[in-house]
C-alpha cells in the first residue's frame, strides 16, 4: 500500500506542476511542494493520516510564507490595461462637475465618463484639467489638477 501511496503522491506533484506550467499564475505550486514532501515522507512508510497532515502543512506553509516574496518578484511587469490604467490620468471636464445635481463628465484618453468628487461640496467647471482618484462603477472620481 505504501508503495501505492508513493504512486499517488508523485501523481499530484505531477499534476500540480503541470498546471502551474500551463496557467502561470502562482497557484498551484505550493501543493506541488506539498505532495513533494508528503512523497517522501510516504517511502518511510508513515502512515497515509500523517502524509495527509505533512501533505496539508507544508502546502500551507509555503503558501502562507513563500507566496508573497514570489508575487512581489514574478508578477513586476503587469500593465495595467482598461479600467485598472484610469487612476492617476488627467482628463478635462466637458459637463460642469456638481454631486449633488448627480452632473458631470470628463474626457480621458478619448472616453468620457461620468465623473464626481470626493466631496459634494466641491463642484468643477468645464474645461478644467482633472486627476482621476479611482474608478467606483462606471464613474470616476476626480480632483482638479493645481496649473
């Protein structure tokens, strides 16, 4: 049984590295270096409930410990693409920006979206510069660009 067991460990250590190959994302090769160690614990002949918990641990453990430091250096060269590359660029009001009269658009790169400010108390005009804060739904919220 216990050879059987060294099979089936090897299996999903296979299996998770596949898959990490084929998606490239990080997620699976914590588990392959589970399965590794709950292998290798299975040719001593431990029994099948302590590789589960080793199998368990080390997967948590790498995830928990070794994840973010690999996030941090594999992940460095993501482009911010769509709505994620609208915060942070300028546009220009084309429709009086007011909260609480629920008005107000802006340009940005071609686009226009609606827009609102941090504060109902703050209104834009038209044709200023504004810096887009963040994106909630499909408005913007923005600040006017100091010149």
């Amino acid at each position: 049984m216990f050879e059987s067991m060294a099979f089936v460990w090897l299996v999903v250590f296979i299996v998770m590295v596949v898959i990490e190959i084929i998606t490239l994302g990080l997620t699976t090769i914590w588990f392959a270096g589970g399965a590794l160690v709950a292998l290798i614990v299975s040719l001593f002949n431990a029994p099948l409930v302590a590789q589960i918990a080793v199998f368990i641990v080390v997967s948590v453990l790498l995830l928990i410990f070794t994840r973010p430091i690999a996030a941090k250096h594999f992940n460095k060269k993501m482009v911010a693409t769509n709505v994620d590359s609208v915060p942070g660029e300028i546009g220009v009001v084309s429709v009086d920006i007011d909260n609480v009269a629920a008005t107000g658009t802006v340009m940005i790169k071609g686009m226009e979206w609606t827009a609102r400010t941090e504060s109902d108390e703050v209104k834009i005009e038209k044709d200023t510069k504004v810096k887009v804060l963040r994106v909630e739904g499909v408005k913007v919220i923005v600040e006017p660009v100091a010149e």
